[in-house]
C-alpha cells in the first residue's frame, strides 16, 4: 500500500510539473469582416496552437483625441464583441485557451505609444472612454472564462504619464473578471511600466533588432538575443512575474532581423529563410525558460488558403516554410 501511494505521490507530482512547464504556443488570431466558422480554425488547429489571442479593436481619431469608439455596428465582426465572442467559444469547444487582447488603431496607423492629451481635462476624458474599452471585454472575458485578459498594447506614453489610473483601472477590472491580466508593451519600453507587480504576467511585443545581416543567420540573431535577453530576465527577476511575448514574430523579407516591428510596404523582397530562422532563434533562446510563458505567434488571419504564400513578405507564416515550422515546434518543441 505505501508503495502504491508513492507510486501516485511520484506520478501526480511529475504530472503537476509537466502542466507548469506547459509553454503558451499561441497565435495572433486576426478578427476581420467575415464570420469566423469551424473552417477557419482547423488551420489553426492544424499548427498545433494552443492558445489563441483574440483582438477586439477601439478606434481613435487622432493620438490626442479623447474619445475610444468601440463595439459598433461599423467595425468588422471580428473586431466586436459578438465576434470575439462567437470566436472564442470555437476555440474553446476544441480545448484551446483564449487570451483577450483589446487594441487601439489611430488614424492613419500613427503608433499608439505616443497617444497623449493635452490638458488635464482631456486626460480625463480620454481615461472614461479607455475604461469603457477596456471595461467592455473584461467583462466579455469574464463570460467567456477567458484564461487571461491584456489591458492594454503598446501605450508607453499614456501608461507613464498616468500610473494612478491603472492602478485604479487594474482593480476594477479585478473586480468583474477573476482570469489572470497583463499588458503588452513594446520591445524598447517594457522596463518602464510601473504596475508590473500587479499583473499576472510581464507582457512583451517582441520585435527587438536583432541583426544587420540581408539573410541572418542563428549565429547572427543569437547573439542578437544577448544584449536583450539579460534585461528582461532581469525584469522577471526585479518583479517575481513570468515573461510572456504578447506578440513575437518576423516577416518573409530581407533583413528581417534588423527592424522586426516594420510593416512598411517598402519592404517587398522575399527571404522565406529568413523568417525561419529568426523564428528558430527565438523557439532556441525562450522556450526552454522556465521564467518564460509563452508567446502568441503575429499573425493569423481566416481566408487561410487565400493569404500568405512563398511570394508573400508580411509576418504571417501562413502556406510558407514557417508554417510547417511552427505546427512541429508548438507540438514537439523541436522542429
């Protein structure tokens, strides 16, 4: 008898640290104008994801306006909540877990880091309508049982200029939704948000330079790795949280390495190499940390056999090398 119960001490013990070490394979799952069915998920799926962001959408008018529209009948269905919702629960039917993932779009695609107000008034302003954002989707993530919910991406400037109310914010969301909250900020200024200890996870849009090389190689983007992966194990250290990269990816062009978060359409020639590789250095540098949680993989969009393609130079892996890359890491952690 003593002897079985080790036997299930062992077993139960070896299984519990298996669950912890369980890394988020995540994808950035793109909610656009078309309903999301079981078919545009099985690509999904088919990678072996398990975990999906979902990203509902607010829009601004300019990065001084104080007004964030959301949730109307002129945004795409994936971008509201009917659509994050009814794709969420799609997911959910198939075991994955689902992290909520509101953003900001200024107009004209000016960078939500430098969102600012220009009076007390209008940071007042600004604060009620975010909240009402933000608000919106904990309280969608509450009825879904979302496993995680991210208050916020890429908003250095709002963040440092306002710590008091995300303090205050953090707590009501805490009141309505019991999953577990980051944030998401960028890959120059994650070190600087000041309410890290009171989240679950430290979140990073992992687009850090890594190299200067046309076709970078693992040797080249490893030793990239080395000026920025001491700082954020050093965050990790300094806050007692886990890291988790909000966003991680690069795309199919030349020079990948060098300016990962640049979507520009000045960068049109194809490196499908490329894109492996820097993939291939990263799954190598974090995945086999045990400070590291995961990452949601950007991006992915539903016409999966009308996207991507070895011609195609954006980040999604979609019908390129990479995809096979993924879906054999996110099930083996090799590839």
């Amino acid at each position: 008898m003593q002897r079985f119960l080790l036997l299930v001490f062992i077993v139960f013990h070896l299984m519990s640290c298996e669950a912890q070490k369980e890394k988020i394979n995540g994808i950035s799952f793109v909610g656009g104008p078309n309903v999301v069915t079981e078919k545009q998920i099985q690509p999904v799926l088919n990678v072996n994801a398990n975990w999906v962001c979902l990203m509902p959408f607010g829009f601004m008018r300019s990065i001084d306006g104080t007004s964030v529209v959301h949730n109307t009948e002129r945004q795409w269905w994936g971008e509201k909540r009917l659509g994050v919702g009814k794709t969420a629960n799609l997911y959910k039917k198939e075991g994955v877990k689902i992290m909520i993932k509101p953003q900001i779009w200024v107009r004209n695609g000016e960078f939500t880091g430098t969102i600012t107000m220009k009076s007390e008034e209008d940071w007042l302003k600004f604060e009620k309508s975010y909240e009402a954002f933000i608000m919106e989707y904990a309280d969608l993530a509450a009825e879904l049982e979302a496993e995680v919910l991210c208050i916020g991406t890429e908003l250095n400037k709002f963040v440092s200029a306002r710590p008091k109310f995300w303090s205050s914010l953090i707590d009501k969301i805490r009141s309505v939704y019991k999953g577990e909250l980051t944030y998401a900020e960028n890959w120059d200024t994650f070190a600087d948000v000041p309410f890290w200890n009171e989240l679950d996870y430290i979140g990073v849009d992992a687009y850090f330079p890594l190299c200067e090389k046309q076709t970078p190689t693992m040797e080249t983007l490893k030793a990239g790795w080395k000026t920025h992966k001491p700082k954020i194990k050093a965050l990790h250290e300094k806050v007692d949280k886990p890291v988790l990269f909000t966003e991680y990816g690069y795309r199919s062009v030349d020079y990948s390495g060098k300016r990962p978060w640049d979507y520009s359409r000045e960068m049109q020639d194809v490196n499908l190499v490329a894109q492996e590789n820097a993939l291939k250095a990263i799954y190598d540098e974090f995945w086999s940390e045990d400070w590291f949680a995961g990452g949601f993989l950007w991006k992915w969009f539903d016409k999966h056999e009308k996207v991507g393609g070895v011609e195609n130079a954006q980040f999604t892996p979609q019908n390129k090398p990479a995809e096979e890359l993924i879906r054999k890491f996110y099930k083996n952690g090799a590839y």
